[in-house]
C-alpha cells in the first residue's frame, strides 16, 4: 500500500522517533513492505517511519540505483530498526543529496565516508554492520530522520536562507510531485 509522504513542516519530522519491539509491531513486515512500495512510487532510495507520519526508529533503503557508480549496491536493500550509529569515521565529502519530504530541493551535504551500525532487520535478528560510500550516505540521510533531522539542517545559513521561501511553499502544498503528499499547512475543506 502506497503512504502519504508528509511535507517538510510537519512536527513528525522534527521529533526523535523511539524504539519500537516486536510486540508492539507484530506486522512490521508489512509495514516495510509499504514503505518500499511507497519509497519506489515516489522514485527514492530511502524512506524512514516518521516521513510516512510513524514517529518510530525504522527506515528502508534500497541503494540499487547507485550499482554504476559502487557495483556492491547491486542488491542493496535493507530495513533498519532501531538503528544505533556507533561510528563515523573519515574524512568528510560532499554529495548532491534530495529528500521526498523536501521535493524540487537538492543541496550538497558533507558526511562521513564510513558508519558503523548496530539495528534490527525486519526478522527481529541484531547486525553490528560497517557501511561505506554511497550506502553509509544514504543510511545517514535516513537515520538523521529517525533522530528529527533533514538534511536542509547541514546547510550552511546563507544557503538555508536562500531555500527559505520555497521549504514554506513546500510545506503549503506549492509544489507539483507525481506521488501521494500531505502537507502541514494545507487545511482540510480548503
């Protein structure tokens, strides 16, 4: 099932999402599964709960579309829950990175080249893994979300302040996306 996106704006993206257990989601495979489906329609390589509006610490990646560049990528796909950054290590580099949440804004953003992870997959099984390139990147991406962080918060302020006017457009619906959004300031009936 496809979720709705929700927009930049929105108090679930600022808040650090919490531990979640088995118990409490016996479906979580399911719910992964919309979140790939969701993340694929809207031609993504990462997704995290709380951009689908669940303020718990889980997100998907599938860095396949990354394979030109890193041929390990080729099957890069994953569920993290409960993710825990242990490391980060190395020497800081810049990518051109974008955000669903934050569509038609794409900014260079420094990150380390190397971040060692414990989590959770989706079976419930515990990894202590080390990710490096373009799979640590965009497994940093979706766990600053799970902490109440985008992307937009590593800019540089002059760069913030020229991107100022169009995150509020974003988060009142002034923005043309081919996928499912909800947006904190548009009202309903309106």
């Amino acid at each position: 099932m496809k979720l709705p996106i929700i927009a930049y704006g929105d108090p679930v993206l600022r808040k650090k999402a919490r531990d979640i257990s088995p118990q409490e989601y016996p479906n979580i495979k399911q719910f992964a599964e919309d979140m790939f489906e969701t993340m694929y329609n809207a031609r993504g390589v990462g997704l995290a709960a709380p951009q689908v509006g669940h303020s718990i610490r889980m997100f998907v990646i599938d860095a396949s579309p990354f394979d030109d560049d890193e041929p390990e990528l080729k099957d890069f796909k994953k569920v993290f829950i409960n993710a825990c950054i242990e490391e980060e290590t190395g020497e800081e580099w810049a990518f051109n990175e974008g955000c669903l949440s934050i569509p038609d804004i794409r900014e260079d953003v420094y990150r380390q080249p190397v971040v060692r992870l414990s989590y959770y997959d989706e079976e419930w099984k515990h990894h202590e893994e080390t990710f490096k390139g373009l799979a640590a990147r965009v497994i940093q991406h979706e766990y600053d979300h799970i902490e109440g962080k985008l992307f937009t918060d590593k800019l540089n302020p002059l760069r913030k302040r020229l991107i100022e006017k169009k995150l509020g457009e974003i988060s009142r619906g002034m923005v043309s996306v081919d996928y499912k959004m909800k947006f904190p300031a548009v009202k309903k009936g309106r």
